[in-house]
C-alpha cells in the first residue's frame, strides 16, 4: 500500500554544500535555468500545491506574522521590536508579486522551491552541473520564486546563521553568475515582467525567509529547528542586513540582469 518513486542513478556525480566560486554557481544558475525552460510549456496549474501558500508573501504576513506579534506566544516580543518594525515598514513589499499574478503578467509556472546549491549535482570531472534533484516540493509557483530564492541561499556573502551582521552583503559577482547561468537556459522562456522582476524578486525571497525566521521566533520555535533560543532571531537578523544590501545595490542589480538579457 505504499509508494515508491525510482530514479535513475547518476555515476561520477558529486554535490556540495557551499559555494565555493562564482563559475560554480553559475553552473547551479544552468541547471535551473534548464528546469524552467524544459517545463516552460508543462500545465503548471495541473500540479497539486504541496505547500499552499508557500512563497505567498502577503499570506504570510497578513496571515502568520501580524497574528504572531499580536499573540506573542513566547512572550519575546519586546526582544525584537526593531526587527518587527522592520518587517512592517517594508510591507509593500509583500503584494508585488502576488499584484501582478492577479493581473495577468506573471505566469504560474512549474518551480522547484527548493534550490539550494546541494540540490544541484555536478559531474565530478568536468564540475559542469548535470541536473536538478530532490523533486518533493516541485509545483506550481513563479520562476522569480526558484530564482530569488537561489540568490538569498547562494549570494550571501555570510551563513545564514551568522550572527556578525558586518559580514552579511550581496555578492554582485555571484549575482552576476548565477544569473548569467539562469538567463542563458530560461531567458527566452521568459515574459518581460518576470526579467524585470528577478532582482526584486531576489530581495523579496530575502525578505520573506527573514519574516518567517522571525515569525517562528515570536511563536516560541516551532517551525524551525533551533540550536539555540535565539537561533531563529539571528537568521531573521541576518536575512533583513542582506535585504538592506539588496536595497543599497538594487539599481546594480537591476542593471546586471537588463545587460545580460539583452
């Protein structure tokens, strides 16, 4: 009575766990890039939604961060008020997308969700990227979803637990990279709307990751898993210092994606 999903396996194949230079993030950047435009024709609404809501942005601030403040569970509140008001004072970040799902110019699309560099393997000679793994959460979303999420993971020039905030910025040139990789493989799959968006969507996939740590914080750590009983506010701490960079270099990065889809 139960399921199981077979695989071909992948010989001479190796993963990793960290970026360890820009040409292997752009080869992460070619191996998504070729999950959208494979599946660019695929009926993305045909797909059961395995995380509702999931990169709804809105929904998860209307409907879990401001009822988490408003409860405060944990009793933490007063420990991250600067971090709530910084939630709060970017709220419109949060209708962007969805804004423009709602009117048409942004196409649901078939997307991974979960595009961390480790999910990506690697011939073990060569280091070109042959494919895309772990398929739990593929389903219906936006390219700028898989995208942006990718940069928050992999441009970080810091872990995502870092607690030295000094150390937290966005790296252009693995920004760079990785969408040079991305846009040469989905760049002509792609509308106008959803090239435009990649850098702010990049910010937003930030943003949005920073308000669930801190979220998760507020209710007391039942979310995420925690080493500690302020882990989850030193991830949201560290994702909101990258969104700040974003915002600082989002003309950069604006630019960088109009030259390369040129």
């Amino acid at each position: 009575g139960s399921y199981y999903r077979a695989y071909i396996f992948v010989s001479d194949s190796v993963s990793y766990n960290s970026t360890e230079n820009a040409e292997m993030f752009r080869q992460s950047g070619i191996a998504f890039g070729k999950f959208q435009k494979y599946l660019s024709a695929f009926p993305a609404d045909s797909l059961y939604e395995t995380l509702p809501e999931f990169h709804n942005t809105k929904h998860r601030y209307e409907t879990e961060f401001l009822p988490a403040v408003d409860a405060n569970l944990s009793g933490r509140k007063d420990t991250c008020l600067s971090e709530i008001d910084f939630v709060n004072n970017r709220k419109a970040y949060c209708s962007h997308l969805v804004d423009m799902i709602a009117d048409g110019r942004l196409p649901l699309r078939v997307t991974h969700n979960d595009t961390k560099l480790n999910n990506v393997i690697f011939d073990k000679d060569s280091n070109e990227a042959i494919c895309v793994i772990d398929l739990d959460t593929v389903m219906p979303g936006l390219a700028l979803y898989d995208f942006g999420d990718s940069i928050r993971f992999g441009a970080n020039t810091a872990v995502e637990d870092e607690k030295d905030l000094s150390k937290v910025s966005i790296s252009l040139d693995y920004f760079k990279a990785y969408a040079d990789g991305f846009l040469s493989q989905a760049g002509g799959s792609l509308n106008k709307d959803e090239i435009d968006n990649l850098a702010f969507a990049s910010l937003l996939m930030t943003f949005e990751c920073g308000m669930r740590f801190l979220t998760d914080y507020i209710n007391g750590d039942t979310y995420f898993k925690t080493a500690y009983p302020e882990h989850n506010l030193v991830r949201a701490k560290n994702q909101f210092a990258l969104v700040a960079d974003m915002e600082t270099h989002m003309d950069e990065m604006k630019a960088i994606i109009a030259d390369l889809a040129k």
